[in-house]
C-alpha cells in the first residue's frame, strides 16, 4: 500500500516536473483549455442568471379573467367558489366601478371616459398561480376559459414562454458548445502527450527495455493530463469570474432601471470545483488515448 | 540458470541471425560469447531478454520458458535480469544518479533506499562523485562503466552485456571485465557478447563462438586458438 502510494506521488512529481520543465509550453496549453472551457461556462452561467431574473421578478406571471359585462352577483360568487376550488394561487377581484376609476385616474383619460354613455369595462380577477411553469400557467388559462361567464382570459405570459423558448434553445447551444470545446480539449491533451511521449521515446523505450509495465509508462503521462486539465478548468474559472465582476455593475444598473433588484451571480466554490473535476476528467482521457495508442504500436 | 535449445531467428528481411543454437549457462557461470561482427550476438542477446522472439526453438530463463511468456509478465521477467546494450541506451538529458534510479523506479523503491543503493552501485563500478554530471560530460569508458552500475542496481542474478568494451582501450577493457568477474565471484550470472576476446588473468573462462549464426562452444582450453 505504501509503495503504492510512493509510485503514485513519484509519477505525480514527475508529471509536475515535466509540466514546470516548459513553462512556456505548459502556460500555452492552460491558457488555451481555459479559454476552450470558458465559452461553454459562461455561456451556462448567463442562462442561469436569466433564469434566476424572470423566475422571481413578480407581477409578471398573472392570468386576467374578464367577465361578461351583464353577469350578476351570483355568477361572481360562483367564480369565487371555483377559483376557491381549483386552488390555482391568490386572485384579487377587481370591479367594473374600481377600473373605471382607475382609468379615470390616468393622464388624459378622465375625459374620455366621462364623455362614455356607460362602464365598458368588465369586472375582472387577476389571479396570481402558485405554480408559474409556462405549462401550467397555459392550462390554468384554458380550465378558466371554460367556465361560464368568462368572457376573455388574458395570459400575461407570452413573453415568459418566449423566454422560456429562448432559454431552452441558449441551453441547447450552449451544451453543444461544451461538447465541442470538451472534444477541443480531449484534442489538446491527446496532443500534448503525444509530443511528450516524442520527447522521451529514449527514456519510455528504455524502461520498457528494463522491466517497466505499460502502467508504470501512463501513469505519470495520465497525471499530466489531469493536471494540466484541473489547471486549465481553474484557469477557465478564473477567466469567467474576472468577467462576471467586470459586468456586475453595468448589469446591477441595468436591472435597476426596469425596478428589479437584481445582482449577476458568478460561480460558486462548488461549480469551480466542478469545473475542475471536468477539465481533470476529459485531460484524463485525451491522455489515456494517446499514451494507450503509443504503447499499442510500440508492443 | 539459461538453457536455449535449437534456436533459430529469421528477420522478416529474410537472413537468417540465427541458426540451431543449442547451449547451457549454469548459475554463477561466466560465459564469453564471440564472433564476428554480424555473427548474431546481438540478436541471441535480445532473444535471451526476450526482447525479440525467436522463430523457433526456445529460451528458458530460471527453468521459464520465455515463449509461454504473457505479453504482461515480460517486464517482471526483465527485472531479474541486468541488461548492458551495445548502444548502451544513456539517458542524456538525466544526472547520472538519475539514470541509475532508473531500474529502482520502475521496481518501486523507496527514494531514499534508492539513492543510497544508486550511489553504492555506482560506487562499485568505480564512478564515486560522478552522480551529478551529465553523462555526457563522462569518458566513454566511464559510460560503459555507468551502463553497468544502471544494470546491476537491482541485483540481479543474471547479467547480460552487448559488447561492453567495445570502442574502449586495453585497459579500460580489462578493468570493465574485472568488474564482470566481482559480480561472478559474488555469484551473478554473466554472460559477455564481444567480438574480441579480451586477454584476461586468471582460469581461462568458458567461450561460446558463433560463426555466421551458427554455434560451437569452445572448450575453456582451446579458447585461445580460434
Ligand atoms: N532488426 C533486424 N532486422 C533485420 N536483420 C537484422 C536485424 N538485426 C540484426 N539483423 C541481421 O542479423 C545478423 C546478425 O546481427 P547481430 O546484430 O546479431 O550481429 P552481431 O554479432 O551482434 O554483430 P556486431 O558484432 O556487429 O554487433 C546480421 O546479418 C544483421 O544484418
Ligand atoms: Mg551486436
């Protein structure tokens, strides 16, 4: 267990000292899987910063329910009762006399609406759901377009499913792009070791001349490439984060113009964390090929 | 300890290296093998590492037969033998010490039992001091001489040299084969390719000859008169 351990910290040393042995060489390749993995966790971070902005800006996700203009008390009870059942969220009634009222508080208006022979507007329910997922929000709307005396339910969220679509396509895009520069990055490492192995075909041609194993060869080449994977994913994290901080003031003012209170969300120690095991992950792989195709062709 | 029978080796060019070559090396034996350049020494070197495979016939190491050998227990069977190539295979971009700690590297010791065998090793080979320079910076004498200490770190039981005093002068030769016969008289196994047979003090040794792939062992006696 011991030696174990022993080989496994010599073959790491030995990775570092190769990484350390080219300076140059070894800041080119972070800077570039950093850049690689920078693109695809912006990209996720944005879509979940929109998402966090529309999921709690209120007053957005509302569904009207305008009533016919003749319908009684009763009828207005009898919706009550329903909204009451269908457990749908809060509802606020507003009467015809309160949004007449309304609209005759607005600039400019209180002559038109003097000027009207009678109240067109409907009395209304602005229901706010509990439940705000664009799919429920759609059938809330139809289950109240059914009931009687409903002469018109407004979904005032369009937007949010347009939204919702745009997310879901910035999502696609942007796993695609992490699937490309995850390949870009397998790319790299499979590069990199391969140009090492060059470098050493003396040395690796000799150990196996001596009684080295083909594991005894990749481990350390395996080691390499995580390093130089977490390397680059702390590199791509230290890119994004620099970034985000660069657009948290814009953005904080930006968002208090529209009255939200908003502020950009950068990542957390546990998507950095991530970011690293990932980067480890694929630089594990792209040397794992190369040194796995080395020692077939060499056998 | 060796035990080849009927070997042949045919490269894929065609010629044949090797040709039904029959002989035993007992443990503790030392044994020069000769001939003229293209004779095959080399290649019944590689063979007995089972560095190459012979086309027929067979090699057993310590009663193994290398042919049975699984492509993954090759390495361990390497181990137990010191091998000292013709090209000598210096690491040149590595300190001295470092191409000695080689061989412990790959077993897995300890780095500090390493070193201090490294340094004993190449203490014995007669190049104290030296485990910083380059072996660049080393005599070719001194080379040969750090080939040797790079093989014998691992004590092994069987030591196999390719020409080891090749390119070297009569002395240099005859200390680099002084060093062979410490290793017999501690009760190593070593076996000698050399075109030339060195002129050595002592019991005349025990000389296979190989003539155009073909074997004859000569006679302790007549190792004198070709
Ligand atoms: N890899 C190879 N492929 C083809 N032919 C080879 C190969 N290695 C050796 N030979 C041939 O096998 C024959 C024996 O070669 P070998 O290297 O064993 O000779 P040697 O006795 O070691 O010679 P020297 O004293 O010059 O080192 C030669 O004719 C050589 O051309
Ligand atoms: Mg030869």
């Amino acid at each position: 267990m011991k030696a174990w351990i022993g080989q496994h910290l010599t073959a790491l040393r030995d990775a570092l000292r190769r990484l350390l042995a080219a300076p140059l060489n070894s800041l080119l390749s972070l800077l570039v899987i950093g850049v690689a993995l920078t693109l695809p966790t912006a990209g996720w971070l944005c879509l979940d910063n929109l998402r966090q902005a529309t999921g709690d800006s209120p007053g957005v996700q509302q569904i009207s329910i305008f009533m016919t203009l003749d319908v009684g008390k009763s009828a207005l009870s009898d919706l009550e009762s329903r909204l009451k059942d269908a457990r749908a969220g809060s509802w606020r009634f507003v009467s015809r006399e309160e949004a007449l009222k309304h609209l005759q508080a607005s600039e400019g208006m209180a002559e038109i609406v003097a000027s009207l022979p009678k109240n067109p507007l409907p009395d209304a329910f602005i229901v706010t759901p509990d439940d705000t997922r664009p799919e429920a929000l759609e059938s809330l709307a139809r289950t109240f377009a059914a009931w009687p005396d409903v002469a018109h339910v407004q979904l005032d969220s369009a937007w949010v499913r347009r939204l919702d679509a745009l997310l879901r396509l910035g999502k696609l895009v942007v796993m695609l792009l992490g699937i490309l520069f995850a390949g870009a990055l397998v790319t790299i490492t499979f590069n990199t070791i391969r140009l090492q192995i060059l470098a050493q075909a003396a040395e690796i041609e000799l150990a196996k001349l001596i009684g080295a194993t083909d594991a005894w060869i990749q481990r350390p080449l395996h080691y390499f490439g995580v390093l130089q994977g977490v390397l680059g994913g702390l590199c791509a994290a230290l890119l994004v984060t620099v970034g985000f901080h660069l657009l948290r003031a814009p953005v904080g003012e930006l968002a208090q113009l529209y009255g939200a209170n908003f502020v950009l969300q950068g990542l957390s120690p546990l998507d950095i964390t991530a970011l690293a095991v990932v980067g480890g992950g694929l630089g594990w792989l792209g040397a794992s090929i190369s040194a796995a195709m080395y020692l077939r062709r060499v056998a | 300890m060796i035990s080849a029978s009927e070997l042949t080796k045919r490269y894929p060019e065609g010629r044949e290296a090797l040709r039904d070559v029959s002989f035993e090396i007992t443990a503790g034996e030392m044994v020069f093998l000769t001939g003229h350049s293209g004779a095959g020494k080399s290649t019944l070197f590689k063979l007995l590492a089972a560095i190459e495979r012979p086309t027929s016939g067979h090699v057993l190491i310590n009663g193994q037969n290398l042919a049975a050998l699984r492509r993954n227990a090759v390495p361990y069977l390497r181990r137990k033998l010191g091998l000292i190539f013709q090209d000598r295979k210096l690491l040149f971009d590595r300190t001295v010490l470092d191409n000695v700690l080689l061989p412990l590297a790959i077993v897995g010791h300890p780095v500090r039992e390493a070193r201090r065998r490294a340094l004993a090793a190449l203490a014995k080979v007669g190049l104290p001091d030296r485990e910083n320079t380059l072996p660049i910076a080393l005599s070719g004498g001194e080379q040969q001489r750090l080939a040797i200490a790079r093989a014998v770190v691992n004590r092994p039981a069987i030591l196999l040299a390719d020409e080891p005093t090749a390119n070297l002068d009569a002395d240099s030769a005859a200390e680099i084969l002084a060093i062979f016969r410490a290793f017999q008289q501690v009760g190593v196994t070593v076996c000698v390719a050399t075109h030339d047979l060195p002129v050595l003090s002592g019991p005349p040794p025990r000389v296979l000859r190989l003539h155009k792939g073909e074997m004859r062992d000569l006679s302790a006696a007549a190792a004198g008169t070709p």
